[in-house]
C-alpha cells in the first residue's frame, strides 16, 4: 500500500514481527517472565522508505539555472508562486501572470533584493539538508540571519511558499516544525537511526512527537482507538490519569497539538491511518467555532497548507463536546411565565384546557443558563470574534460540501451555538474535574455503533 509519510511516499507493509520483542513499557497489556518482570511485545509496522519526489532534482535545476544566470550576465529569477495567490478570486491581473511569479536580482527594490537574498539562502539549507540526510527547524533558519528574515513568521511563510512553488511538500525539503504536538499511550516509535520512543513511559506530561520522516517503524500493541484533544491540561489531565490505559473503551492513545493543528502532528495521524484504517480516530474539542474549525482541519486540511498532502483524516469522529452533551435532561419544563400561560390557555390557578384530538404541541423553549449541566465559567456567551467566526465557518460549508456527512453535522451545531448564543469549554461536562465518565461513555458508544 502506497502512502505518503513525512515528505516521501513510503511502502507501509503490514507484517506481524518480534522486532521489537524485547521492549518493555510501563503501559498496555502486560505478561510476566519467571523473574516476575513486566513485559509487552508490539505489532510493528514499518516504514519503509522509497525514491522521493523529486524535490532534490528541483532544487538543483533551479540552482544551475541561477548559476548559468551569472556566468552569462542575465537577470536572476526565481520562482515563486504564494498559497494566497492560487487561491479563486484572491489574485489580481492575467492567469499566467500570477502562475509564472518571479523573485528578481537585482530587484527593481530594495525589498525584492533582500526577499531575493533570504529566498536564496532557504533554498541553500534546503538543498543541504537533502544531501545530508538531515532535518532542519524554521526556527533554525530563522535564527541563521535573524536581521535579514526579520522575524519568524516571515520564514514560515517563504518555505511554505516555496514549497508550493516547486509543487512537493514542506517535509519534502527537510524542513520541518519545531515539534510540538505531544502522544501518550501504548505505542512505540522506531526512529531511523534506531532509537525507541516508548509513548507510554511518561504519563503526566506526554512525549513530544517526532516528524513522520524520522520515524523508521511504529509498534502497535492492543490499541483501539485514538482521542485527539484541543486543549493541553486535557491531554495532561488524562494522561496523568492513565486513561489510555484504564478506559472502558478498551486501551488508546492520547494526542494533542496544544490548540490549532500543526502539520506534523495532521501527517502522524494521517500516516496511522493509513496503516491502521480500522483504528479509529476521535475528536476532542471545546464546543465553540474554534473547536469546530480545530475538528475540521484535521479532517480537510487548512486552506493556507492545502497543497500539503496526505496531512488530512477526513474520517476522524467528532467525539464531541456537542449542544446536546450540554443540555439537562428537560423533557417537560414547568410553565412559568405569562406568555406560557396564554399559549396554554391557562390563567392563575385554572386548569389547563384539554383539547382532545388536537394536533397542537408546545413550542421548545429557549434554554437558560440554568438549563445547563454545569453552569459556571465553562459556559459563557459567544463574542462578536466567535460569531464572526461562526459565520465564515458556515460560508465555507455551504461552498465546498455537499449538504450531508461531517459538513452538515457542523453546520448545525455552529447554527445551534448562534440561536443559542453560547460556548463552553470541555470541562463543562466533566463530574467534579473528571471527564473519564464521559469519555468512556461516548467512546464506548460511538465505537459499538461503527
């Protein structure tokens, strides 16, 4: 099966081994020696590595083309195409013109020469980090001429661009995030220079994932099930409490990108997926348009990283948090206003009036604060920033997808947040600061209905 891990397509080929027999950790399903002593073995799937795609050979073409440009006394180009620009209806002037955008030297400006400058010396990091094997941080290249890049962002923006101009992604050129998304739970990474991440061994603070391109093989045990959280001190919480291990819903692992999804934490779940399509993949989020936008990146990808392949799971469940995980269980409110009162035909202490073979039905009345489970802090008004959010959400929607499936799950969601004019953090359906209950209950439930 062909797949796209880190930067390359890799053969991911599916064999039961004792390659990692002899690995111990200190979570999963456990069988003891005659010494007493604790063990687990892995199924391990490796990774195994293919001729890239190219992007070396790129490079090199267009650093012999500015070579040539030099000996001959030509003006110096190179391309450059930005995200933003190929996006429909973001760019200005004729098709070709955008499609065949160009870095010059000497620049008609001081600012093209010294974008041309820093363009240049990413590619010569790149170009270097491919021959030698090696990986490279945007922070790294930053801070090799932090006044010729100006800040941080900037680079992040040139490699991405740059990226998308030669047609491969960022992984693709050596260049990758400083890491940051963390996993917990009974699995084991192989690196390629043949060092072992035992994920289960540090339970309060996780391990910090390594890029996909690093990872040489990945064992593992009984798991069944994967929980993306948004929040950290979720993942920590949880992690603490060996909940990968302990849940009802069998044993799994905890992953977290602290907030908005990075790239490498959305390929290391693609690559799993595309290894173990029957592991299934959840969800954790805040019930708000941030939360919301956090599930679908996941699923879909970003818009200003689309070019990046195989960094998407569109088959990830959102587990939740949901208006209905929030709601009271109110089948049968009291009257207890005017209005209700009147709508009822009822006044003071009279008895309602019963109107056999009627088809009326009371109209469901809006919630109140009250009416929610946990009414405190977790639960707050939506801002205009939230509102904002939620409607370009829905514009998305409504311009991409077809009314069905994930799309209109969240459609409808975001419009209940709107009427409703709430949002509430995860822990507004914890019992006493423990979300297990829960969690064990909607895992248990979402995994027995697929």
């Amino acid at each position: 099966m062909l797949v796209q891990v880190g930067a390359n397509p890799i053969t991911m080929d599916e064999i039961s081994t004792n390659s990692t027999e002899g690995y111990s950790q200190g979570t999963g399903t456990h069988s003891q020696d005659s010494s007493g002593a604790s063990s687990v073995n892995y199924d391990a799937v490796n990774v195994v590595a293919v001729a890239g795609n190219g992007a070396l050979d790129r490079i090199e073409s267009l650093l012999e083309a500015i070579v040539d440009a030099v000996t001959t006394g030509n003006e110096i180009l190179i391309p450059y195409r930005t995200v933003r620009a190929s996006r429909p209806g973001r760019s200005q002037g004729p098709p070709a013109a955008r499609q065949a955008g160009v870095v010059r030297f000497p620049g008609r400006t001081i600012q093209e020469a010294k974008k041309f400058e820093a363009l240049l010396c990413i590619i010569e990091l790149s170009h270097e980090a491919l021959l030698s094997g090696m990986l490279i941080t945007k922070r790294n290249i930053y801070y090799q001429s932090p006044d010729l890049f100006g800040s941080q962002a900037a680079v992040d923006v040139m490699v991405d661009n740059l990226a998308f101009t030669l047609g491969v992604g960022r992984g693709d050129l050596n260049i990758v995030a400083t890491a940051k998304g963390l996993i917990s739970g009974p699995i084991m990474l192989i690196s390629r220079d043949g060092s072992v991440i035992d994920c289960g061994l540090s339970h309060s603070t996780g391990i910090l994932l390594p890029s996909t391109s690093e990872i040489r093989s990945i064992g593992f045990h009984e798991v069944q099930w994967i929980l993306v959280i948004e929040k950290e001190a979720t993942f920590r919480t949880l992690a603490a409490a060996q909940y990968a291990k302990n849940s009802r819903a069998g044993h799994g692992i905890l992953i977290t990108a602290k907030g908005f999804p990075d790239l490498a934490t959305r390929r290391f779940l693609s690559v799993v997926h595309s290894m173990r399509p029957s592991l299934v993949i959840f969800g954790l989020a805040d019930f708000d348009p941030d939360g919301i936008s956090i599930v679908r990146t996941y699923q879909n990808g970003s818009r200003r990283l689309e070019h990046e392949n195989e960094a998407t799971v569109p088959s990830l469940c959102w587990l939740g948090i949901k208006s209905r995980d929030l709601l009271s269980s109110w089948q049968s409110p009291a009257v207890d206003d005017e209005e209700d009162q009147e709508l009822h035909g009822t006044t003071g202490g009279e008895s309602p009036q019963l109107v056999e073979n009627s088809d009326y039905q009371r109209p469901a009345k809006r919630p109140r604060l009250s009416d929610f489970r946990n009414p405190s802090d977790k639960v707050s008004s939506l801002t205009l920033r939230d509102r904002k959010k939620a409607g370009d959400i829905l514009r998305a929607i409504s311009s991409v997808e077809l009314p069905s499936g994930g799309g209109l799950e969240h459609a409808q969601e975001l419009q209940r947040m709107l009427m409703l004019n709430l949002k509430a953090e995860i822990q507004a359906v914890d019992s006493y600061g423990d979300l297990s209950t829960w969690l064990d209950d909607n895992l248990c439930a979402r995994m027995h209905a697929d």
